[in-house]
C-alpha cells in the first residue's frame, strides 16, 4: 500500500483513543439532553438511494453528494439525517404516536472542496420534532440546543442563536415582488443563504442572472437584500402584511423563549435562511458571539418535506448539530476536557507457570468492573513498572512463586509508590 | 419518490426507537466488557481507500466490496474494521504503547446475495490485540468473547467455541503436499473455508481445479480434506510435524482457557480455518451449540498483516462480532430484553396563556435527569390522559388556571391513577 495511504481518505478523520473520548463525551452530553426532553434515539443506513437527496433547487448539499452506481442502483453517501428519518416516518406514519420526538448520531458526507477546517465527513447530533405545528416545537429545540451548550461549560453568551422565519419573508415577498412567481421562492431562498459567504452584490447578482433559477430584476434583487438586512423584529413586522401569521409567530415564540430563560440569547436576523430548499417556517443558526466560526448548528420548520417525499402533509421541525465546529470553539474557550484512559490495574505473572494465577486475579478484579490488563508477553518487571507508569495505570498486581504459594498478590500503587501484599477473594 | 423508496435499501436496515434500544444495548454489554479487558475504542471513516481491502487471494469479502470511483479517487465502504485499524495503528506506530488494545463498533458493508437472514450490512465489534506474539492474547479475547455472553443471559453450553490453528495445518501442509508451493497456502485456506457450505466434494474439486488458485493433484486434494475432518487436537498433532511450534500453542491456549473457566465450552476443530486470507495463526469461530446458525463471531491471528500493507512486522489478533446473529440466538432463548422507552412525565398546560408555567415544571423535572415531554399543541385533557397512557408515561402534571394560581400543579400518577397537587420547588 502506498505510503501516502496511511491516511484515511482525504477530508475525513480517523478517531484514535483520545479522539474518540473527546466525540463521545460531546454526544452522550447530547444524548443526556435528548433523553431529558423525552426524545427517541433512531438510527438509518449511511447509504441511501440518491433520490432521496436530490432535488431541484441548486442546494449546494444535492451538488456536493456522494452517490454512486452499484449494480444498477444509485445509490449516496447520505448528507445529511432528515430525508431518513421522514422516509421512516413515513414507512410507519400509521403506526407511530404524534408528535414524534426523535434524534439520532450519526456520520453525514458531503464532497466539497477542502479548505481550512472543512471536513467531507462530519458527526451530526439530528433532533426532530414531527407533527407539531406551533412553534411551542421550535422553542422546545432551543431550549435542548441551548441546554447542551450549557453542559459543555459554556459561559452563557457565547453563543447566539440567530433566528427568522422564511414564512415571514415569503409573505412579504408574495405580497410583492414575487407576486406573480411563487414558485421561485425556495431557489431564491438557497441563493440568499449564500449572502455570509459572498456579500450583498453577489446575491443580488444571482438572483437577477436572467439564466438563473429566479431571474428577478435587478432593482427587485436590491429590495430583497435590503430586506435580508433586518435585525429587529418589529421592522421586519413591519415590511410584511398586516396580521401576518409568521410574525405572530415569532412573538410567540420569544415569548415562549423567555419562559425558557433563553431569550437574551436569541436575537432575530432576517438575512438567516438556511440553504436547504425544504424549510417553510422558522429557521435558526447558532453562531459564537465573537463570529469567528461557521454555524455551530442550525435547523428550523419543514412542514413541507413529507408531501415532497410523496407522502402526507405533516409539520416538522428539526436541527442538525455537528461535532466539528463546536469542538472548535470549545477549544477557544479552554473548554476541551482532557479525557484519560481508565486503567485501573494491571496484572503480571513473573514466570510462565504463574500465567492462570494472573488470569484469575484479573478475572476477579474484572468482576468487580474495574479496567484490567494482563501482561500477555513475558517481560522484566522494571520494564512492567515504566510501561505502567507511561499507561497511566493505578496499580500493578505481581504474582511471583513466593506470592503464589502464601496465596497473595503483591500489589504496588503507582501513585503513592506503596507496597502490600493482598489475598484474592472467594 | 416512488413508494418502494419508502425503504432503506435492499439489505439494509432501518433501526426504529425499539430496534436501536435493542443494539445499543448489545454493544454497551461489549463496551463494558471492553471496559474491563482494558481496550480503548477507537473508529475510522466507514468509506477508505479501496486499495485497503482488494487482495489477490479470492475472498468473497473482496468480491463483495462496495466499490466506486468519485472525482478520480477509488473508494470502498469497508466490509471489515481490521484493515482500517492496522492502517491507524502504522500511521502511528512510533508514538503508541504495545501491545495495544484496541477495540471499535462500527458498520461493515457486503454486497452479497439476498437469502434469508442475509444482510448488505452489520454493525460489529472489533476487538484486537497488537503487538502480542503469545497465545495468552488469543485467550483474552477468547475470554472477553464469553464474558458477552455471560451478561446477555446465554446459558453456559449454549455456544462453542471452535478453534483451529492455520499455522498447524501450514506446518502439516508445507511438510507435505505443499512443500514445493508453500505460496498457495492463503488461497488455500479461502477454499476451505467454504467446506461448511459447499460439502468435502466440492472443496477437493476446487482445490484440484487447474484452472483455480491451488491446482493441486485430486489425491492431495482428498487428503486436505481428510485432515479437515479432525477434531480431535491430539490427531492434529500427530498429523503435523514433530515439535511443531503451534501444536505447542495450541497445547498452551487450552492451558490459559482453563483458567479462565471456558475450556469446556472450546474445542479443536481442524475445519476451522476463515475465509480471509491474512490469517496465520489460531483461528476461531462461535456456533449456537445448536448448530443451526452462522457463526456467532470469529477472529484469530494475523501476524502478517502489517507487512502486506506496507509496514512492519507485528504478530496481532483480533475478532469480529456482528449483531445480527447474536439477536437471532437471543430471540430462540427468549432472552431479547423488552426495553420499553423511558418517559417520566408529560406536562400540559390546559390553557395557551399558561405555556410558560408547564415550561418552567417542565424545566424544573428535567434539571432532575427525568424524560419529559411538554405537550406542543392545543389538546384536550381527555386525548392527553390517553395518549400519555400509550406512550407509557409515568405522570402528568396538569396546569390550569387554579393550579396556576395556587402555585401547584395537578399531577396523576398513571399507574395508580391517583391525584394529588404538587408546589414546583424553588
């Protein structure tokens, strides 16, 4: 094998020991906050039929898929957990119990370009809530994604969660601009998505290309980024319709926020849209207050994805929360914990014969759930002793023949460097 | 998207909240076994080069690999863990303590034909042990094996453990039939490794086609066969040759599984030897005593490993153990658990105006580790009892505006029916 092979392939990670801890300390801590508000953990294959994934909207996520023709099957990587989880829904729907809270762990994959800190693989913590249609369902995934902020050790305000509703703005639009054209208002809203990454001027561009998916005129094209940058809820009220069901809404739910003690860390941002086409409510991101990261997680309202797979009409809420930029950002904060091997003994039989009396001190210290390692290979004791040492072992039990014949270990405490001997229990 | 697409692909599973509960609880029954035999888990990327898996020596697992180019790099969803581990365990030898014990749980992809029973995919845990040259390491994890089955409530007898030493019949082999080709010995092994399922006939006509990978003479190949067909380790080793090394081993494993209180549950089985072609030395399978499955799990020695791809020498060991085999055991003993969902309480708030007081109940169970839903929609008292008694809930606490007002909240306990008011603690 090449040598450059030694690599797992490029964009994706290996997990050795420490890395591993590190990622399943961040999940059970998902995991805590899911069991807490009841949600139910599932699971769905990494690989998909493609047509789950593809739609028409320009996403860059259907752009960036890994698929692939097998045995005349097309067939993905899946980039992301909802489609899954509605296509199971939707394989039992008359069978499950409504709303259903479900979430799931899993690796998604996207193949895109590399750059700094861009991985073509990432671990997603996916909370979904199906068939609730107020946004006492949205509050209620705020809440679990800032109660995970919490157990990480973040000092509340690290994080802002940045909140609108793309219902919002589509009835602004449809009252004007789009009018005459409802149908182009999930590809506009995947091009607005862009706007963090390439400004203003391009996003207007865009969406005035006559060869694009929405080819609206120029001076249109302003007004939309003009409305995207609203901050304040009340001025965003205000470019929509009178009685709008989308703004009252979202006064609802900060209302609801507050009950949740987490108001003052969400604030509204009309330019957030999310960049995939199903979402049609309420949309958040989560960003650090410095603004030095991509989103931490992100998610929002999709009451229309179902009827899209084919199925029936259900209202869904749902977020992705990914382990890569939260480790980041935890790293800034100091707030990576140093996850260390638990190795309470280890067992060494000072001569071959001796081996089954080691096995059974360890069987017997295993018995009582501590972490035990045999020394398999015959070795010197000093060397025994480093190697513990190194390992970070609590305690090494030596069985010598003196040790054997008065039915003893000799039992040494790396941390205090004490000596005793013990007898094995019954 | 057509209905049929309703369905994860053709041999891979959905796993909904009760099929998931059942795996996790499979795996933390070997990660804590894991626990106590000191391995640390590690993962690596489900997808790797496909270079990692394709040898030349005839598996099925490399005609069943998933395989597919993407922007000019070929790639493969793994159909095994050892490879991906041994590449993270090169690319970082120099900085790792040895032997190290390394185990993973993870998704392993085959293409295989569809029969009962049959999957694309499994989830399995690896276990393995590298850097160790002494059989005392095949009797670890011979041991860790058994511990799993100890606490999924197998009854002792209830699975075999056969055990064979392909170094033994190389020895044998190599001081006779094959002693002028000693190189056929791997494709050999892939041949016989089918004798459970093609029967001795075919197996001697593989080994004597000329046109296949052995081509030895029809008379050698019966005599292959015939060597097979022990299982006794005694005639093994009068089979093999004077002080054959491994006979010595295989002397001394039955020696370590005696004091580990599992030899009567082990036995020698000449037929054993695994379809991959890197193993070198002991080799293992388990089988319900029964006999009417596939292998339960299996795993051996593979000292040459390391070399093919690339690197050092290093003698190691290690194991599979899928979950699919394992639950059909299960499900014959009766002993698949019923892990119902934990749900401790489900508040509602009778009016919409009284949503913050059942977030602030809700908020304050939760922060007691307890699962609790609030419920999201309007609804009536009566569809709440109900429901909740479906979704085997524990309680419901009820918030009117009485309650609201005197600071309590109804709460019904759903196995007693009892009522009574409870004050939210400060």
């Amino acid at each position: 094998m090449a040598k450059g092979k030694l690599q797992p392939p490029r964009g994706t990670r290996d997990f050795f020991p420490e890395d591993l801890r590190l990622r399943q300390w961040f999940f059970e801590h998902c995991r805590a906050v899911a069991h807490q508000f009841a949600f139910e953990e599932v699971d769905a294959p990494i690989v998909e039929h493609a047509e789950l994934f593809t739609r028409k909207a320009g996403e860059e996520i259907v752009e960036q898929l890994y698929h692939f023709e097998i045995h005349g099957r097309h067939l993905a990587l899946r980039p992301e957990l909802t489609p899954s989880i509605a296509r199971m829904v939707m394989s039992r729907a008359g069978a499950l119990r409504f709303p259903l809270r479900w979430f799931a762990i899993g690796q998604n994959w996207r193949y895109e370009r590399m750059t700094r800190g861009r991985k073509r693989e990432h671990y997603q913590w996916n909370a979904e809530i199906i068939g609730a249609a107020e946004v006492s369902a949205e509050a209620e995934l705020m809440a679990a994604i800032f109660s995970v902020f919490g157990r990480l050790g973040l000092p509340p305000g690290s994080v802002k969660l940045r909140v609108n509703s793309r219902a919002l703005l589509e009835e602004t639009l449809l009252a004007g601009i789009l009018r005459k054209r409802p149908e182009i208002f999930a590809p506009l809203c995947v091009i607005v998505d862009k706007l963090s990454k390439i400004g203003t001027d391009a996003v207007a561009q865009l969406l005035s290309d006559p060869a694009g998916p929405v080819g609206i005129a120029a001076s249109d094209a302003r007004d939309v980024v003009d409305l995207l940058s609203v901050q304040d809820l009340e001025a965003a009220v205000k470019n929509a319709p009178a009685d709008s069901p989308s703004a009252r809404d979202l006064g609802r739910l900060f209302a609801l926020l507050d009950a949740y003690e987490i108001s003052e860390h969400v604030v509204f941002d009309a330019s957030v849209v999310r960049g995939l086409a199903y979402y049609t409510g309420v949309v958040f991101e989560a960003f650090d207050a410095a603004g030095t990261l991509r989103a931490v997680c992100g998610g929002g309202r999709y009451d229309r994805l179902f009827e899209t797979l084919g199925g029936k009409s259900m209202p869904a809420v749902g977020f992705g929360f990914g382990d890569v930029v939260i480790q980041e950002l935890l790293a800034d904060h100091g707030l990576l914990p140093e996850l260390s091997r638990p190795l309470d003994a280890i067992v060494f039989a000072m001569e071959d014969a001796l081996r089954p009396e080691a096995i059974r001190w360890a069987r017997q210290l295993r018995g009582t759930g501590q972490a035990v390692e045999i020394v398999l290979d015959p070795a010197r004791l000093k060397r025994v002793y480093a190697d513990a040492d190194r390992a970070g072992a609590r305690r090494v039990y030596l069985i010598g023949p003196d040790e054997l014949e008065r039915g003893v270990a000799r039992v040494r405490d790396l941390q205090t460097g004490d000596e005793r001997d013990e007898k094995l229990p019954d």
